[in-house]
C-alpha cells in the first residue's frame, strides 16, 4: 500500500527564511514550507528569483546560518537559508586592504599593536 505525501495544510507546515544581500539592499523572505522541503525547494517557493532575477542556483553558493549547503539539503524549522554573491574582490587582496586601513590608526586595527601600545 503506497501513502500520500501529507498535504500543504498549516499544521504540516514550518517557516523558513531565505536572504540575499546585494551592496545596496538586502532581501529576507519568510516562507511556509511542509516537512522534507530541500533548500532548492524552499528558495523556489519563495520566488525571490523574481526579485533579484541575478540569482542562479547553478553557480552561486547557498548555506543555512552561514554554513555552505548543497541544494538538496532537507531544511528545519527556522532555518535562515542565504544565496551568497560570488566574490568580486580576491581574498587576498581585500586582507591587505584591511591591514593597511589598520595600520594607519583605526580603531579595528589597535589589535595589531603590541599591549603597551594601545
């Protein structure tokens, strides 16, 4: 005997949220998914696609709480799935960055500086 997958009624059914950061505004959505929902699934049911249409699942990196996941990953109650943009600057480079703004006095950068310095 074969059972049907339970239906789409409120009490099957958990939220989740999905978020994407761009530089100038930053989009979180809230969406109610049913048991077993996969991290593809869940982004497809919240349409952000057609907010920021840039977003393509097959070359961007997604996560839950800041951890990469795959796309196939079945997602809990609560969870905060995040698109993540590719990188735009090399990591390398953007450390520099940071350790020559640090150096220059900012307070970020007192860290650096030996105890009896700061």
């Amino acid at each position: 005997m074969h059972s049907m997958p339970p239906e789409d009624t409120p009490g099957t059914m958990f939220d989740v949220e999905i978020c994407y950061a761009l530089p100038e505004r930053q989009v979180l959505l809230s969406v109610a998914v049913p048991p077993g929902t996969t991290v593809r699934e869940a982004i497809e049911r919240s349409r952000i696609v057609e907010q920021c249409p840039e977003i393509d699942l097959s070359t961007q990196a997604v996560g839950i709480f800041g951890k990469i996941q795959p796309l196939d990953t079945q997602v809990s109650a609560g969870d905060r799935i995040e698109i993540y943009r590719p990188l735009t600057v090399d990591p390398k480079l953007a450390r520099q960055r940071r350790v020559t703004k640090s150096r220059a006095g900012s307070v970020e950068g007192r860290r650096w500086h030996a105890k009896e310095r700061r």
